[in-house]
C-alpha cells in the first residue's frame, strides 16, 4: 500500500521538474540533463545507467525525507 502522500511528492516533482526547465533554460542556469553531461560526458549505456541509478536515489531521497522534516 502506498504511503499517503507518496503519489503528492511524486506529482508535484514531476510538475516542478517541467516548470524549472522552462525557468531554468530562460536564466541560462544548466538543466539536469545538461548537468548530468559535463559531469558525465557523452551519453553513452554506462553514462546512462549512472544517471539513471543517481536519479532514482536522488528522487528516493526527497521522497523519504520531506515527512521526515516536518516531524521536526
């Protein structure tokens, strides 16, 4: 069973992710995917999957620690 609000942090970071590239892209500040290749370099399987995996973790993180913050 999904946790309460679990499908509300996704939402709201796949909305927030659309409207900072437009933002972001409009104050000439790099994107995540223009980010992820200077650090990475041309996208490649390996390059890919490293992005991938850093990702997910990154999404797991914010998902796990937002209730977490508001318990303090």
């Amino acid at each position: 069973m999904m946790k309460k609000y679990s499908l509300f942090y996704i939402f709201s970071i796949v909305i927030g992710i659309s409207i900072m590239n437009g933002t972001l892209e409009w104050l000439n500040i790099p994107t995540y995917d223009q980010l992820l290749e200077m650090i990475l370099g041309k996208p490649n399987t390996l390059n890919r999957v490293i992005a991938i995996t850093s990702t997910g973790v990154l999404i797991y993180i914010i998902i796990e620690g937002v209730p977490k913050l508001k318990k303090i």
